[in-house]
C-alpha cells in the first residue's frame, strides 16, 4: 500500500479520530468503529482512518494481528448515502488525507497481517468488504447479513468481487440482485463466516484464535498472505467497479432510489 508514509503512520498515536478508535496491546491492533449513532455508515473520511491505521499495520512489525469490531447493534451499514449525495458532517479528525485515491475493497488485501472481524451486529451493503476482506469472521447466532442496494436504485459492484473471492458466484448473483437478508448459518455454509459465536462466548472464540495465531510465525504468514494477494485477479478492477457505481448513482433510477430512501417511501421505477 501506498496511502501513507511510514512517517505519517509513526505517529498514529498521537492523533485524534472522528469516527474509530484504535488500541494496541501484545501484538494485536483493535480496530472498532465508532459510528453507532449512524450504524457505523461509511463515508470518506471514516474510510480515511481506517485505512490510516491498516497502512500503519502494514509498516509496524510489532502488530501481528488486527482485530476489528463495531459498536452498536449495526456493524457496518455500507457507505453514507447522505454522503454520496455530497453531504458530510463536521468532524475534528487530524487524520492526513491519502498521498492515493482508496479503493476500500483492496485495502485488506494489502496488508498481509492476519485480520479478525467480531461481528456483534448487523451488516449492510458495503459493510461486506470487512467480512470478505477479513481473513477470519467471527458472527453472532443472530445477526442479520443484507444487501439492499438494488432497492436503492444502486448495485453492490465493489462488494461483488470481495465476495466473490469467498462464497459461490452463483450464490453471490442472487444475493445481489435479489438483494434479500441472508441469515449468519448461510453465510457459514457458503464460506462468508468461520464460525458462530452467542453473546456469552463470541469473545473466548476470539481470543482463543488470537493465541492460535501468536503460536505461528508471524513472518511465514505474512509471505503467505502477500503470495495469496499476487495470485489473485488483478486490483484494478475495484477501480473499474467504483466507476461503474459512480455511473449508476447519476441514473434517474439511481436518483430516484436515493430520493425515496430519504424520504422513506417506495421508489418508483423509470428504468432509466
């Protein structure tokens, strides 16, 4: 990755985030966003520290790990869609903006640490890239996995092809395009979840694999996890998917889509 120097990254520390909180203990970065009022929706800048701090991951050789968790009863519910309509809110994030555009759906690949996503809430349309990016996901029994962006009037293009690198395409098509609620035991049998976890034993199912993990070497895995990254299909085409959702949001359907979202009624279709 190429986002951050690591001398912008050295002092991570030292600066203040708007919308995740980070903590570094024996080897293991947590990562928990920290959006809960809005359902941990992502926007730009939101997208900015979280790759600020996986690009510090990548450069700091005493992180061996990262864990990411949300807080709130919605793990992530895809991008802000006040923000794709160009409205952010006022934030004191200190975070340096990116030295390259960032293509959230490499930005996991990229790092070649092992990465653990406790789910302890629901996930929505975007928030699919921490899932399928992540190499271990640890759910709850009863959380809630959508993709509802065809309802929106819009298509999950990015979050298509991470899922394509873990579930059937046969599988991932219907759930695009059908855009229904897949419960967590599916999304076990179809590789997008590890394991399921209740609420009273989620966090020994993820310390247990943590201390799995610090019994291996974490220089072999970081080979390994860089090799996996070299054989897969070429990154450019998040680039491509982004400009294809781009396009598709300037749709009247798109517009539309967006429109009744806000207003909290059915859209009306043009097919345009």
């Amino acid at each position: 990755m190429n986002l951050y120097t690591s001398e912008q990254t050295s002092i991570i520390h030292e600066h203040k985030f708007a919308f995740i909180q980070i903590e570094e203990e024996d080897h293991v970065l947590t990562l928990t966003l920290n959006r809960a009022n809005k359902k941990n929706a992502l926007h730009p800048q939101m997208v900015n520290e979280i790759a600020f701090v996986l690009q510090y991951a990548y450069f700091q050789k005493s992180v061996w790990m990262i864990v990411i968790q949300a807080k709130g009863d919605v793990f992530c519910a895809g991008a802000d869609l006040k923000a794709l309509a160009g409205i952010i809110e006022p934030n004191d994030s200190t975070i340096p903006r990116p030295n390259a555009e960032i293509l959230i759906g490499e930005l996991f690949n990229k790092v070649f640490k092992p990465t653990i996503a406790k789910v302890t809430g629901d996930v929505y349309a975007g928030g699919f890239f921490f899932l399928a990016g992540c190499n271990i996901v640890v759910a709850l029994d009863d959380v809630k996995f959508g993709l509802p962006e065809v309802k929106r009037g819009l298509y999950p293009f990015q979050v298509m092809a991470a899922l394509l690198k873990v579930m059937p395409s046969r599988k991932v098509l219907d759930w695009c395009i059908r855009g229904y609620n897949l419960p967590v035991q599916e999304a076990l049998r179809y590789g997008l979840v590890t394991a399921i976890a209740t609420i009273e034993d989620i966090d020994d199912q993820v310390s247990a694999i943590i201390r799995e993990l610090k019994g291996n070497s974490p220089s072999a895995i970081r080979f390994g996890l860089r090799a996996y990254d070299h054989i897969q299909p070429a990154a450019e085409q998040h680039k491509y998917l982004h400009e294809m959702l781009q396009k598709t949001v300037m749709t009247q359907d798109g517009q539309e889509g967006l429109r009744a979202f806000r207003e909290k009624r059915k859209p009306k279709w043009s097919g345009e």
